[in-house]
C-alpha cells in the first residue's frame, strides 16, 4: 500500500512527478539524455544498469519496470538476476563486468570508490566519458529509488510490463501539456493494466 494520499496500488513514477512538476518535471529531461541519449552504452545496456542498480537496492518498483524494459530490447531477466548474484560468472561481455563492478561500489560503498577502480574500467577499454555516462545511470536510479520506496510504490508484475513496455517504445520524455491531459493518460493506463492483469 502506497504511503501518500493521493497514490494507490496502481501507482508509479509519474504520480509522483505528476504531482510535483516544477521540482520533478525537470527529471524527465534527464532521464531522457541519460538512458536515450547518445552513449557510449546501448540502450539495453543502460537499461541493464538501471535493473541491476535498482535490484543492488531492493527497490521493487524500479527492478521489475527495468527488468521488463530490457526484456523488451531482448535481453534475458536471468541475465540481470544473474549480474546482481555476480558479476564475474553473470552471461555479459567481460569489458562490462569493471562497469559493473563500479556501480555496484557506487550503489552500497560509494565512499570507498578509489582511482583504481577507475582505472579497472579504463583498463577493460572504457574512456572517462563512458564511465562518467555509468555513474549518470547509476545515480539516476539511486535517485529513483529512493523516491518511489519513499512514497511507498511497490507495483505489480502487470504494471512492470506496462511501463517496460512503455518506456522502450517511447522513452522518458514527458510532452510539456501532460498537465492537460493527465486524467486521459489514467484512464488509458487503468484499461491497458486490467488487460495486462488478464493475462498474467
């Protein structure tokens, strides 16, 4: 059960930028360039980031929205699942696994990050930049987290795969009149959610 008046079992992210834009709205931007911006990372890599970050975190909500969104750019969830038991034996290319390695420093130990854990990454052919697009991920999705534990979102498998769904057909991007037409977006995630439901 969801903590805030104005959220229910229904509820995601955007309830919560929703309900706050002028503090929040700019986070969609972000969240665009971040994950769907150009990268030294694909798509489904940054997409594996955010699952991965958000699974080092327990956060529910995040974990199974970026499960189902990488699922949709074709990658396994036991892939993930696999990343977050560990690294060094989970099924991705070994010049990912420094990257890796750093989120997940970043994620529960940041303050213990050192030079040579940079250095690993650089070592594995990374450059700066590359890693500097990591961290961005990786502390988007701290962010996000936070913001959707703190409210009290958890979700549900059908809500997972809508918004996986959503996300890697549309991206982050929110169109600047989503205040006009936010009770449509309800209804029409209410009705494509009872379908979902349906066939889980």
């Amino acid at each position: 059960m969801a903590f805030f008046s104005y959220l229910n079992e229904n509820s995601d992210i955007t309830d919560i930028t929703f309900n706050d834009r002028p503090r929040l709205g700019p986070m969609d931007k972000a969240s665009q360039e971040i994950m769907r911006g150009k990268s030294s990372f694909t798509e489904a890599e940054r997409e594996i980031m955010a699952a991965y970050v958000s699974g080092l975190n327990a956060c529910a909500f995040c974990h199974g929205s970026h499960k189902a969104v990488a699922e949709q750019f074709g990658i396994s969830p036991q892939v993930i699942e696999q990343l977050i038991e560990d690294v060094d034996s989970a099924p991705i290319n070994e010049s990912l696994k420094p990257v890796f390695h750093y989120l997940k420093k970043l994620t529960l130990t940041a303050s213990k990050l050192t030079k040579a854990d940079v250095e690993k990454v650089i070592a594995a052919g990374w450059s700066e930049d590359a890693l500097h697009e990591a961290i961005l991920v990786g502390c988007l999705f701290n962010f996000y987290n936070r913001l959707l534990d703190g409210h009290g979102i958890k979700g549900n498998q059908a809500i997972y795969q809508f918004g996986g769904q959503h996300l890697a057909k549309n991206g982050y991007g929110v169109p600047w009149f989503i205040g006009l037409i936010k009770n449509t977006i309800k209804k029409s995630k209410l009705k494509k959610l009872h379908e979902l439901e349906k066939q889980l």
